[in-house]
C-alpha cells in the first residue's frame, strides 16, 4: 500500500486509539465515582480497595473493546477517504481490488495512489471530536462532585414543633370552675388549701404562656405539686407501712386493710381479729398487740393529731386497758372488747373515709387537669399518673352474694342499698363525694320527668326503664 | 501494457468524438453523451422528441464521426417487416439462371435510426426489435449477421399519437436509454440556425472507425466496480418493484410494474463506459445516480396516484434515487 494511503491509515489509527483510551478512562472514572457515591449514600467510606481496581478495570475493557469497534481497517480507511475527500470510491475500488490484474485495475490503483499522495492528511478530519473533550470533563467533574458529597448520615429524628399556645376562654372559665369545686369540695383544708394555691397559680402562669410546651410544664408541674399535697397530707400508707412491720398479726392485717383505704376490708379484719380474742384466752395477745400498734404509730412518723393515727392510738389504748383487766378474757372483758372494735372501726373508717376523699378530689382534679389542657396520660411522670378508681384491690374480693348483711355489704355509710360498685362517687353539684345511690337517684329522678314529658322516643323510653329497672334490681353488676 | 496505451486513447477518443459531434449538433450535451455510451456499451437508444430538433442529423453525423454506415428508416403503418430486414428476390445471375439472394435491407448498417418506430405496425416492431436484440436477421431460415458495432437509435414522436401502436413495455426494456430531446435554448437555436444557413450537410469528419469501438467496449467492460455500488444499482433496480419486500416506499405509493433485470444489467454497462469517459477508472455513486434515469425512464410504469400526484416518470425516478442509501 502506498504511502498516501497508509498516511491516512496512521493518522485515523491515531485517532482511534486516543479516543478509545479517552473514553475507555472516562467510563472508568464514571463507574468509579458511581461507586464512591453507592458508597457514601450506603453510610461507608469509600474504600479505594474496591473503586480504583473496578474503574481501571472498566476503562480497560470499554478501551479494549472501543478500539476493536473503531479500529481502521482498509476498508474502513478507503470508505472514510471516499466520502470525506469525495474520491468517487477511488480508494474503496483500490482497496477491494487489491491483487488483482488487469490493465484498467492496475491504472485504478495507481491513479488513486497518486491522488492520495497529493492530499495533505489534515484534510481528512477525525469527526466528533468533541465527544473527546466532553467526556473527560464530565468525568472529571463527576469524580469531583462524588468526593465532595458528604457521607450520608441518618438525619436526625425530626423534632416536634413547639406550636404557639392561646389561652382560650373556655379554658380558663374551666380552670375557674375546677378551682371553685376543689374549693367546695370535702377535701381536708389543708390538701384543700395546697390545690388551690397550686390551681390559682397555674391560672396566673398560663395568661402570660406563649408556647404549647411553657403551659404543659405548667400543667404538669401544678399535676405534680396536688399529689405532692395530698401525698404529705396523707397518712395511712406510712401507718400502713409501720403496721406491715410489725410482730403482731393483728397489726399487720390492721395495717394491710388501713393500705387498701376500704372500710369493707377494715371491717372484716377487725372482725376476724376480734375472732381470735375468744372468752377465757389470754390477755397477753390482746396487749401484746395494743403495743405492737402503738409502736408502728410511732415508727411512722405521723403527727399524732393526724385523725388515723388518733382512731388508732386510742383504739391500742383500749386494748390495753383490757388487757390490763385480767390474765384471761371474761365476758365482761369481751364486752367491752366488742365494743372498743366497734368504735375503732367507726373512728378508723371515718378517718380513712378523709383521707380517701383527698385522693379522690386531687385525681379528679388531676384528670380535669389533663382534659381540659390535653395533657396525656404518657406524658405525665409515672408517680403522678391517676389512680384506676375501677381497678381498687378490694374490688376482686367484694362479691354481694356471698354477704347476707345489707348493712354491711359495702359503701361508707349506714349500709343502704347498693347499687353497682360500693366506690363513691363524686358529685360536682354538692362538690364532694356522695354514695353511688344517690346521684343515681337523681339521675333516674331526671330521667323520669324527661319520660313523663314525653321528651324522649318511645325507644329510647324503653331503654332507660329497663336499665335503671335492671340497677334497682340489684343484679350485682356495675351500673354501667 | 499496451492496453493501458488504450485506456489513456480512450479518453482521447472520446473527446475527439465530441468535438466533432458539436460542429454538426448544437447543445443536446447530455443527449450526445448519453448516445456516445450507449453505442460504446453496446446498447440502442429510445429517443423521444419532437420533430427537427435534431435526431437524424444526430446520428448521421455520428456515423461520420465513427467511420460507420448509417441508414434511416422511417417506420410507417404500411412498413413491412421485410422492408425492413431485406427479403430474398428472385433474380437472373450472370449466367441467366433464375436465382435466390437475399436483398439487404436497411438494418444492415451500423448505425440505424428507425424513425417514429411507434408508427409501425406491431409485426414490424418486433422484427426490428428482435435485430436489435440479436444482432442478426433471419429469413427463409437463413442467418445473416449485421456487423458489429450494431447500434439503433429509435425515435417516438411523443406528438402524434393517432395512428400509433406504442412499444409494449417488454419491448421496450430492449433499449438500454430512452433520451429526451429537448427544444433547444434560444442561444442554441441561434447557432442552430446560423450553422445551417450555411450548409444543411454534416461536417463532422471522422476520428475513430468500428474497430475502436469494439475495442473501447472491451476496454469498458474491464472498468472495476465495488460490491458497494453494485449493490446499490441492484438495490435501485429492486427499489421499483412495489410488490417486493425491499421495494422502496415510493415504488409503493407511485409504480405500477418495475424495471426488469436488464435494467440493472444497463446501468452497470453503461457505468463502466461513462466512468471512463470521465476520465475515472472505477464506477463510482455518482455514475449511477447519472445513468438511473434514462435507464429506468422507460422501464416502470406509475399509477394513477402518482397522476394524481401530478408526477411524472423522471420525478418518481428522481424520488426513488435519493430514497435508497448508498
């Protein structure tokens, strides 16, 4: 082949392989910063363990095979000649021809060989030229960009908006109201006092909050301060605590009724311990516990004007003076023992029936609290949570069909007829906690004058009468 | 070598012969380029044109120019076959005795003009035509060869058609060009008429006789040509038959029956020798693409669609070349 021919051939062979080295490290650098980027989002380091070998690999194999693809052939050379220098396939007849005779075959090839000498090689352009310029950059470019992006990190958990909080007027007309019930309520004045201090400065504070978060710290706050109150007002779970420790059974099971503030259970203790002080024993258990009492009551720490430990001091007193009667119990004795238990419990009730009512008035003004201001349960401190009222330890083992007694099957009081749970129930409109009979009273009073007006359907009629029918009929089961 | 001698006359030949073809034909450049390949290809031409435009003086002059004998025979309704071949007389000889001989008729010359070819009668077509296929007359089944080069130029009077009986299609595919005469310019007809003023006869002399006629055919036929290209004349010639797969979208939408092989076979031929008229010693593209129409201008048929359309022949033509890529 001649030299103007081979000329071309060297230059678009050139050509080729530049390209195919230009592209080949081009895709390499891609496939690299692909794989530095996977690794970033995928929260690693890239590691050039693994993205060097993998792009030079790649630029490798896509060169390899970018430059077979492209490689110049003859033929391929005397097709580029033809339709860039306009030859009129002069130098694809001279290729395909090559080797063969013939006079006008011969006359083709050198004719052509002549032409191709007196052409300059610059005239034969290398097209797409910018393809070799481009690539590159934006190889560069990606392999700059993908080290430049951070390593991708969990984003932070997102934070709940702090929303601004208006003090709306029906709030505070609740607040008004909740202070004005505690205020009438039967809570002892001292708990009584603490609530409402606690109550009229979360009206003060709340006026002036601006922030969602201010009137819940508020809130919660003022929730913590009302157990706090009845809490240190309260005695009967240290002289529950002081009893439990004692060496006398009889104190013991004092102190375990007195924990559970159920009168019911306070009865049947008192009952069964009195049971164990039968005519003709010996007195020394009966002052063996006069002394354990007194001595948890001590223990415990309360003030000894405190209304439990009065009931329970003199109740130990009595016992004693018994005691000190006689070695053994006469029927006299036991009189009188019959009736040192009676007004104990009498006494012990009515103090816990206090200490009760405090608890119950400051978690229904914690729970007046918590709707009014939508303050969730999960959000208060666990020791501040309300207690369940439904959920009272001695509610399992009250069951009125085992007790003949009506006077004694449950509720504080005289022993009325039960209706449902022996649980007081609180009565906004007297402001303290009445039994369960009489606010049913009322309601089934109100119901009825809406039936006899004829204000109600003729189904929702039947409704209501079956149901307080079903109450009234005592069937043992809540009025719900 | 000596035939690169020839190769290099080739080109010398040719120009010779068109200079003087221009001292008796004024313009008609493509025609006498056309006509000056087709007789060294071996091939006849169809020419179209209306009358005086120049066709017989055409190929009169070019049989001075080639040194050949030259005939005309203008075709009409009554002309018989035999007027046109020769036919056997009976005749005394020298001795007096009655006998046989076959008398010439004017298709033994080299160079024929069959004038208004479409004037004849069907019969005496395809004796003419069949001469030009074979290049022999056979009567009373006796051969006699016409003498190489064998060239007809047929003329149609694309005017008249009264009277006519058109050349079915399969005859003619026997022509390897059909030309168009034009009416000649203003500036032609001027020297047209100038030259004429002063002699009517042809001046043209002669510069090449028979022999290197034959001689520059077989040189032609040696003109190398690419796979490439001949796959694109094959491709051209394809192109125009609608009901192929590989026919082109304009054959499907505007040709009713395409160019038969001979046209493929025409336009290489013809190819060869118009690459070494220029000067060039392969065939290349652009030859093709020169030759496709007056080898296919009478080969295909178009449909009403392409009437419609308001298309002629040369146009579809014109359509299908650039339609197929080379």
């Amino acid at each position: 082949m001649n030299n103007g021919f081979n000329r071309f051939k060297k230059k678009l062979f050139v050509g080729a392989l530049t390209r195919s080295l230009i592209l080949g490290a081009s895709s390499g650098a891609f496939v690299s910063a692909l794989i530095v980027l996977i690794e970033k989002l995928s929260k690693a380091s890239p590691n050039m363990l693994i993205y060097l070998p993998v792009g030079f690999g790649v630029a490798l194999i896509f060169s390899s095979l970018l430059f077979t693809f492209l490689y110049p052939s003859d033929r391929r050379v005397a097709k580029k000649l033809d339709s860039d220098l306009r030859l009129g396939e002069k130098a694809q007849t001279m290729i395909e021809f090559r080797g063969k005779s013939g006079d006008v075959t011969i006359m083709q090839r050198q004719d052509t060989e002549r032409i191709l000498s007196e052409i300059p090689t610059k005239d034969l352009k290398i097209k797409n030229l910018w393809i070799d310029i481009i690539m590159p950059i934006l190889a560069i470019v990606m392999i700059i960009s993908a080290f430049l992006v951070p390593t991708y990190t969990e984003a932070p958990p997102p934070t709940e908006s702090d929303p601004d909080f208006e003090f709306s007027p029906w709030q505070e007309q609740a607040l008004k109201d909740l202070i004005e019930e505690v205020k009438k309520s039967d809570m002892e004045a001292s708990p009584r006092n603490a609530v409402v201090s606690e109550l009229e400065g979360l009206l003060t504070e709340l006026r002036a909050a601006k922030k969602v978060s201010v009137m819940k710290a508020s809130v919660i706050g003022v929730i913590k301060a009302i157990n706090e109150a009845v809490d240190s007002h309260n005695s009967y779970i240290k002289i529950a605590s002081a009893l439990s420790k004692s060496e006398s059974d009889a104190a013991k099971s004092i102190g375990s009724a007195i924990s559970t503030l159920s009168a019911i259970t306070l009865g049947e203790e008192l009952t069964e311990i009195r049971a164990g002080f039968s005519q003709g024993s010996d007195t020394l258990t009966i002052s063996a516990a006069a002394l354990q009492i007194k001595s948890a009551l001590t223990l415990s720490g309360v003030g000894t004007d405190d209304p439990l430990y009065v009931s329970l001091d003199t109740f130990a007193g009595e016992l004693s003076a018994i005691a000190a009667s006689g070695d053994t119990l006469t029927e006299q004795a036991g009189q009188e023992l019959d009736g040192a238990f009676a007004t104990a419990g009498e006494k012990i009730s009515s103090a816990l029936l206090l200490q009760y009512t405090n608890e119950r008035v400051g978690d229904n003004t914690i729970l007046r609290l918590m709707q009014i201001f939508g303050i969730k349960e999960s959000e208060l401190p666990s020791e501040s949570r309300p207690s369940d009222s439904a959920t009272r330890e001695d509610e399992g083992d009250y069951n009125p069909e085992d007790n003949d007694d009506p006077l004694h099957s449950g509720g504080f009081g005289s022993g009325d007829m039960i209706f449902g749970s022996d649980d007081m129930i609180y009565d906004p409109e007297l402001g303290k906690y009445v039994s369960y009979g009489e606010v049913i009273n009322k309601y089934y009073a109100k119901i009825s004058e809406q039936i006899l007006d004829g204000n109600l359907s003729h189904e929702l009629e039947q409704l209501l009468s079956d149901y307080f029918a079903f109450l009234f009929d005592g069937s043992g089961n809540d009025g719900e | 070598m000596e035939n690169i001698e020839k190769v290099q006359g080739f080109n010398a030949s040719i120009v010779k012969i068109k200079e003087e073809l221009r001292r008796d034909v004024v313009g008609q450049d493509e025609i006498v380029d056309n006509v000056i390949t087709a007789i060294i290809a071996g091939g006849n031409v169809l020419l179209e044109g209306v009358p005086g435009v120049g066709k017989t003086r055409l190929v009169r002059s070019l049989g001075k120019v080639l040194s050949l004998p030259f005939s005309r025979i203008q075709f009409t309704p009554d002309l018989m076959p035999s007027d046109v071949t020769g036919t056997v007389v009976i005749e005394k000889d020298a001795d007096g005795k009655m006998v046989s001989s076959f008398r010439k008729g004017p298709i033994f010359a080299n160079l024929v003009l069959a004038d208004e070819i479409n004037r004849a009668t069907p019969k005496t077509q395809s004796s003419m035509l069949e001469v030009m296929q074979e290049h022999k007359v056979t009567v009373a089944n006796n051969s006699y060869a016409l003498e190489e080069p064998f060239f007809v130029l047929a003329t149609e009077n694309p005017i008249e058609q009264d009277g006519t009986y058109p050349l079915p299609e399969a005859q003619m595919d026997r022509f390897m060009f059909k030309l168009v005469m034009k009416f000649p310019a203003n500036d032609e007809l001027v020297d047209i008429v100038k030259m004429t003023q002063i002699t009517m006869d042809e001046t043209a002399s002669a510069v090449i006789d028979g022999e290197t006629i034959l001689e520059m055919r077989a040189l032609a036929s040696t003109v190398p040509v690419i796979d490439e290209v001949l796959d694109y004349a094959i491709r051209i010639v394809s192109g125009t038959h609608p009901e192929l797969d590989r026919a082109s979208d304009t054959a499907k939408k505007y040709i009713k029956y395409g160019a038969s092989p001979r046209a493929a076979q025409a336009l290489i031929t013809a190819a060869k020798v118009r690459a070494l008229m220029n000067g060039n010693y392969n065939v290349s593209y652009d030859d093709i693409d020169a030759l496709a129409l007056p080898v296919l201008r009478h080969r295909i048929k178009i449909n009403y669609t392409a009437v419609n359309d308001r298309l002629t022949v040369d146009d579809v033509i014109a359509m299908l070349v650039r339609e197929i890529k080379k």
